[in-house]
C-alpha cells in the first residue's frame, strides 16, 4: 500500500467536485493505493465493503454468484468511482463480490476515514458526497437504460460511445451485464458490426 499524490487525485476527481490542491493534498493523506491482477478478487461475498475506490488504471466488476452461474450487476473503468456502496453504507455483508477484470489501479479511503471525513471537514463531506452521487447516478442510468432499451440498443450505445468496453470487457461478463446470453451477444455483435 503506498501514499497517494495529492495533484494526481485532483485530477481524478475534478469531473466530480473541483477543489484547491492543498484540500486534495490532506484528502490524499486518507488515501491508500491499491494494485490487483486480472481476475484477483478486491472483495469476497459474504464480506462488509470496507472501502469507496476510484479507479486509476483498468476495470472492475460487481457479480453476484446465484444458479451456479456468475452474474454480472455492474461495470466500472478508469476514473469511475466503484465499491459495493449497498454494503458499505449499511455495514453488512452480502453476496456480491468485486473482481479486477483487467490489471487494475485503484485509490480508496477506507469506511472509518470517511466517517472522520464527514465530521472533520465541510470540504471532506462534499468529496464523499461526490463519490456517493456518481454511484448513485450511474446506478440510476443503469436501471433507466435497463428498462426502456432492448440488449441491443444497450449493446449499440456502449459500441458507439466507449468501444474499447467491448475489447476489454470479457464477452461473457459483458453478455451478462445486458441480461441476454453469450450467443445472443453474439448475434447482435455480428448484426451490428455488419
């Protein structure tokens, strides 16, 4: 675990909440950086997130193990912010667990640091709040697109707005996160691509 640049955490967050460097350089004081291979758990199921990350390098998804088969509930890449935030703000664990699906940077604050955060200074509250409302809000998009494309639309828009999603993503995970099979997000990639 290593200490954190404060200029190079500015800048991750700044889409999020623009803030002073030397509020960033005591914000990163509270950060710890954390590397993970392709594939290697970041947290188990049936474990409480102890963490908020913001990714640095790579991707990360959230999966749910249910009918002897691994379901994929979420996708991050670089510069999203990702934990299981259900866990995290009740404190329990549940049966999701977050796996580095390529070799993966990220930067976290641990749950007790955030709570320091929240009564110790006004600007650490809005940086947590940024974290909690990205979250929110990409959940929110999720759920929408969801329930108003079909798999293809959902597949069309990540081909067209972040294509390098499908290179990086495994096609499995990928298939499972539309909702749709593997052979299905076949045919539609042939369609599409043709």
């Amino acid at each position: 675990m290593n200490t954190v640049d404060g200029q190079f955490i500015k800048s991750l967050f700044d889409p999020y909440f623009n803030a002073p460097l030397h509020l960033w350089k005591d914000f990163a004081a509270h950060l710890i950086k954390r590397t993970f291979k392709k594939n290697e758990t970041i947290k188990h199921e049936s474990e409480s997130e102890k963490y908020i990350n913001i990714i640095s390098e790579g991707s990360v998804g959230i999966f749910l193990w249910t009918d002897n088969n691994t379901k994929c509930l979420d996708l991050f890449f670089e510069n999203d912010f990702c934990c299981d935030f259900m866990s995290f703000i009740n404190g329990e664990p549940n049966h999701l667990f977050t796996q580095a699906l390529e070799n993966t940077e990220i930067y976290s604050i641990h749950k007790n640091d955030v709570e320091s955060l929240y009564y110790d200074s006004v600007i650490g509250l809005q940086i947590v709040r940024s974290a909690a409302e990205s979250l929110f809000v990409h959940k929110q998009e999720q759920q929408i697109e969801l329930m108003t494309m079909t798999a293809e639309e959902r597949y069309k828009k990540i081909f067209e707005e972040t294509p390098d999603i499908i290179q990086r993503t495994p096609s499995k995970h990928l298939a499972s996160f539309l909702g749709i099979t593997p052979e299905s997000m076949s045919r539609i990639r042939n369609k599409i691509t043709n």
